[in-house]
C-alpha cells in the first residue's frame, strides 16, 4: 500500500501504521465491511480518513456529538485535507463552503450527526454528490440497552441498504453482545470483515479505593497531579458543582459540567477544556463521549460508574497521546445500593435487567479484585493477559482472609430478620450494640446477636460492602433497600463453598502516587517543552482552535527530546506532516534553535525525504556550474520545480533529463546532475 504509506507520511505526519492500522486501511480500501473494536487512542479516526483520501467519491462519516466531529474537520483541515460537518451549529458561511466543496467534487470528508438520517432529503442529498463510503463513529451507540444508545444510529442500517455503498463501524466499547447487536442493526446481519484489535491500554494506570472521605480522596489525587489536565466523574449534578468548587478553593483550576447546565455554559466548557492545559472538569456522564483532547493525564470516578462498559469508556478519555495516564475509581455500599436500584426500577424487560446486573457484577469484581485489575478488566472482554506490574494491586498487593465464616453469619442475620433490613441494623445485630431499634424488634434475643464481634463497625461494612459486589446480597426496591440474599450465596450459606475477601487498607499513598507525567520528560528538557507548550498555546489561540489541534503533547515532547536543527530533522518528528511543516515548522525550529529558519517552498515539500538531500547536491552542482565549467559564460540555472522533479523522479539516461530541463540546461549540467543522481540510487 505504498499510496497509503506515502499519504500517512505527507498528511498525518507518521512513518508507520499503529498496530491494527494498516490492515484495517486495507479491507476499507478494498470495498469491504468493516468492524473494527480498537482502543481508545489506538487510531480508529485514520482507518476511515486514510482510505477516504485514496478513494473516489465522497466519504460519510457519521458521528454523535457536534464537538467531536468539528474537532477532527479542524484537524483535517490543518492536515490540508478537505473536509467538512453540516450541523446545526454550523454558520450559513460555514454551510455554503461546505455545499461549493461538494458541488465542485473537492470536499473528501463530510460529517453528519445521525439525527440528520431522519430528515427526508438527506438521502436525496447523499445520493447526489456521489457517497462511496459510510464511516460510523461510536457504533455501539446502536446498541438499544447500551451506555450511549443514540435512537438515530439505528438508520444507519436503511442509509446503507439505500446507497449500495459499504460500510465501516469503529467503536473502543464492545462486548461480545453488543458487538453481535452492531452487524445486526447496522450490516443487515451480514458478517463484516471484523477486526478486534484489543482492549488493552497499557499507559493508563488502574486503581481503585474504597471510599473514606471521599472528598479529601479526590482533592489528594488532584493535588499530587497539580496542573495536569483531568476529568472528575460524579455521580449527581449538585456534587459537580460542590465538588469543583472544593477543588477551586484548593487552587485548582476546576469547573464544572451537567446536562442540566444551558447549551451556552456547556459549549464553554468543553472550548475551555479543548484550548486549556492544565483545565480540571468535574462532570457527569453527560461530559465525555466525542471529547477528542489527547493530552489528558488523569480520570477519577467520585462515584461507581454504572456498568464495565461505562467505567472503560471513562477512563479511556486519559492518555490518548500514548503517554502515561492514571485512574481512580472510588466506590462504596452506597454505590453499589444505587446501581442496583437503578437497574430494578429501570424500564428495561426482566432479561436485560438481569444483563445489566451482570455488567455490574464485572465491574465489582473489578473492584474488589484481590490480584492484577488488568487481568480481571481484561478477561471480562474475553483477552488473557500476564499480571501487568503496575496497577495499584500489582504495587501494594492487597491482605486477604478466608471470609466463609464471616459471610455465613451476615447473611444468617438477614435471613433471621426476615430480608428486611439493611447493612447498618445487620452490622449492630452482629456487633452486638444494644440499640433502641435493636431492642425495639426483639432481634438482641437472636442467636446471631453480637456473634461477630471480631469485626469492628468498619470491618463489617468492608465484609458487607465485598458481599453486595460478589452479588451475594442485593437491595430490594419493593422493601426499600432491605438487603435479600441471592441464589450465589446459598452454596456459602450450607458450607459447600468459601470465600476469600480482602482487608482494607486505606491510605492516602495511592492518592498521592508520583505523577505519570513526569515520566514524560527528563527535567533537562522539561524547560524547552514548556516553551514549545507556550509557543502552541499562542498559535491556537489566534487561530481559536484547541491546541493539540497544532500538535499533540507527544510530537511536542519527541521535539523537546530530539531537538531537530533543520526542517529536514523537524519534518521526521512523529505527528509533523507537509501541511504543518509549511505552516509551523519554522516557528517551532526557532524555539528550539533559537533562530529564524527559511526554506524555499518547494524544497520544504522534500522535508525529511531522501530526495530533500538529492535537491540539496543538485543546488550546489548548478552553483557550481552557473556560469559554466570555465566561470565565464552566461549565467544559467534551473527552477525550483525543476530540480525537485529530478531529485523525486531521479532519471537515470541523458534523454530523460534533457525531456525535463531543454536542451540548454541539460547540456551544461547534465552530466554532473546525471553523476549526483547515480550517487543517490
């Protein structure tokens, strides 16, 4: 795929595919139906941008937020790749580009949100300006009982049927189930060529804590993490605001974010966080899907996600740059009271209900993991891996004990009590604390009364918090909230199986691990990428898009660690194609340099190239031989054009140069041009 690999390096600025990549371009390029899970971060826009480029026709690309997919037109455009959205956020000046790009056949991308697919003369529209490609971005929002189900997605499916056109569906989010649902609803049923490049994201470092004040938690893992940008996950709209407020009086740069927020206050947020460094949001769910920013250092979940799913698509926003990133995830009873009402009172019919506890079951075992949470986060999407050496369990691995006994009398205290009452009054029988609602019941005369007074009132509510995520016990909704032992527990129960729990061992040393960004740079060149930081930040801000937008963290920490001294070195920097080295290049050379660097256009187009180093003999022959061998003819030279023609195509006989130069000037410097491009081959 020489075109692929040429247009990698000359638009997006890359030497190679990521791993997956270069398969994925192949199958698109090749007409086929595509499924492609990849992880966040792991390059799933360029699968459909690449092979866009290669391709006649335009290319559809349907997306579920306005931000995300004005975010990658911009970036496509900095690339020089035509391309644009029609949203509803678009000016009419914006809107009329777009329609004289498709009109005159030069528009290669074009971005429609899916509510769009439910007006009629949309179709009429795609049919008209010659769509050879559907490209679709977060596929599992087609998923009915998923995360982020968007009803529009599902049109997908009649779009491509009514185009004859293929297909390609790109999503990081996708268990088994869903990724069945996906070729049901968007392929017809008929199997794509499907590709699963993994889930795992090596960079991001996983840690969970039970919460003990979880406020200070949370304002401990931010200040250890001072001045990096981050994302807080809540659970409720009022803590958001009570919490970036606490963050902001800790001399954070923090705000918040909601659904309940207006669009205005919203779309400031999210062009505050895109543009700023440093920017910590505290958030709901509502914050996250579409945010396209790489240089996020850290997510924390003030609150137990939801479901796995939901916890993976969270944390993945960290580190899509490739650098390292951190999670904390803190959860309690309460949590896990919570998620479990939410799924009994929901809507759902009684199978997926029973799906969706299981999804959270995962996500507690995730929790209460006792060894490698890699492992365990992992093989929940059906990947086998070694224990990774760097979670939070593989550094401080946790105490454990054999629980059986103590499990075997909670749930005698349940069952004594009839199922109806929760983990507090549970806790007091056990304990054997003479309360005035213990006595009230009569349950101080139950044999479980003050059987488990190995355990203090914490420790309990460890053992029982463990119980509720291995399922054991779950909230009633129709008792409210009493804890009812599942059918899991009943082999506990008669002693036919055990049970290993942990002890918990709260600290604030997790909280206040060493940052995975100083690993980023030696402190010897820390000085010179804040300065090619602050260079980025002012060109984005005068071109008012986000900064990563001009270059991402990690092409400007490759410049700050190798220092190139010309354009040609500037132009082998990851992430640094033609179209930035025109616009950028010098201006970054000049920081690290600190001097001004020109370079005819034509030759910078060679930037990086081996024939950028073939043009260079070639200008010094023909200075060479200006004015002929002798020094005294008429002066004579070629042009710019002409010589990077020669460098690129390299002609190998004197009728090929003389074809490119005429007559006059392959006679005088034929020969020696002829010699420099022997040298070269």
């Amino acid at each position: 795929m020489e075109n692929a690999a040429t247009l990698l390096r000359d638009v997006f600025g890359f030497d190679d595919f990521r791993p997956g990549q270069g398969e994925i371009v192949e199958a698109v390029v090749r007409d086929e139906n595509v499924l492609a899970i990849m992880p966040t971060g792991g390059g799933k826009s360029l699968c459909f941008q690449l092979p866009a480029l290669m391709r006649e026709g335009v290319t559809v690309v349907i997306s579920p937020l306005i931000a995300l997919m004005r975010d990658q037109v911009r970036g496509l455009r900095e690339a020089g790749v035509s391309a644009g959205a029609l949203t509803s956020g678009n000016t009419p000046e914006e809107s009329d580009a777009i329609w004289a790009g498709l009109e005159a056949g030069t528009l290669k991308l074009l971005y429609l949100a899916p509510e769009r697919l439910a007006s009629g003369g949309t179709l009429t529209m795609l049919r008209r300006i010659g769509v050879s490609l559907i490209a679709v971005d977060e596929a599992h929002c087609v998923s009915q009982w998923g995360h982020d189900f968007r009803p529009d997605y599902l049109r997908i499916g009649e779009l491509r049927g009514a185009l004859g056109v293929p297909l390609a569906a790109f999503t990081a989010t996708a268990d088994a189930e869903t990724q069945d649902e996906i070729v049901t609803r968007l392929f017809g049923g008929e199997e794509p060529a499907r590709f699963l490049r993994g889930f795992d994201r090596p960079n991001i470092h996983l840690a969970f804590q039970p919460k003990d004040g979880p406020r200070r938690q949370i304002l401990d893992f931010a200040d250890a993490r001072r001045g990096q940008c981050g994302i807080v996950y809540c659970g409720t709209r009022a803590k958001t605001e009570t919490l970036a407020q606490a963050l902001r009086e800790a001399g954070h740069e923090a705000i918040h974010y909601h659904g309940g927020m207006e669009a205005e206050d919203r779309r400031i947020v999210e062009a505050r966080f895109a543009r700023e460094d440093g920017l910590i949001v505290v958030a709901t769910v509502a914050f996250g899907m579409g945010v396209d920013k790489p240089d996020i250092r850290w997510v924390a979940h003030a609150d137990l996600p939801k479901s796995i799913e939901a916890y993976y698509q969270e944390i993945g926003r960290a580190g899509r740059d490739g650098g390292p990133a951190e999670t904390l995830t803190l959860f309690g009873a309460d949590d896990i009271r919570l998620r479990r009402a939410q799924i009994d009172e929901g809507l759902a019919p009684p199978e997926r209900r029973v799906a969706d506890h299981g999804r959270l079951n995962a996500l507690l075992g995730l929790a209460e993991a006792l060894a490698c949470r890699r492992v365990t986060l992992l093989g929940y999407f059906g990947e086998r891996t070694e224990p990774c050496g760097h979670c939070d369990l593989c550094q401080s691995p946790v105490e454990t004990f054999d629980g059986s006994e103590a499990v075997r009398k909670a749930l005698s205290a349940a069952l004594r009590t009839g199922e109806w009452f929760g983990a507090g009054h549970l806790i007091d029988i056990l304990m054997g604390n003479e309360t005035d609602k213990v006595r009230m019941k009569g349950h101080d005369q139950l044999p479980t009364f003050g059987v488990g007074r190995e355990f203090d009132k914490r420790g309990w509510q460890a053992v029982f918090r463990q119980m509720m995520g291995h399922d054991l016990f779950r909230p009633d909704p129709d008792r409210h909230g009493a804890l009812r032992m599942t059918e899991a527990a009943r082999p506990l129960l008669r002693g036919e199986e055990s049970i290993t729990l942990r002890r918990d061992t709260i600290t604030r040393a997790q909280a206040r691990r060493r940052p995975a960004i100083k690993a980023m740079v030696s402190d010897e060149d820390a000085p010179l990428l804040s300065a090619l930081k602050a260079k980025r930040r002012a060109l984005a801000e005068a071109a008012s898009v986000p900064a990563y937008i001009i270059f991402s963290d990690r092409t400007l920490i490759e410049m700050a660690e190798t220092r190139p001294q010309s354009l040609d070195e500037m132009a082998r920097i990851s992430g640094v194609g033609a179209k930035k080295l025109e616009r950028y290049g010098a201006e970054f050379l000049a920081v690290i340099t600190g001097e001004a660097h020109e370079m005819h256009p034509t030759r910078r187009k060679l930037a990086g190239r081996a024939a950028g180093d073939v043009y260079d003999r070639l200008l010094e022959v023909q200075s060479d031989l200006a004015r002929g061998q002798c020094g005294t003819e008429k002066p004579l030279s070629c042009s710019a054009s002409q010589l990077a023609k020669l460098a690129s195509s390299r002609p190998s006989v004197p009728e090929e140069l003389e074809r490119l130069l005429g007559e006059k000037r392959a006679e005088r410097f034929g020969a020696a041009f002829l010699d420099v491009l022997r040298e070269a081959s």
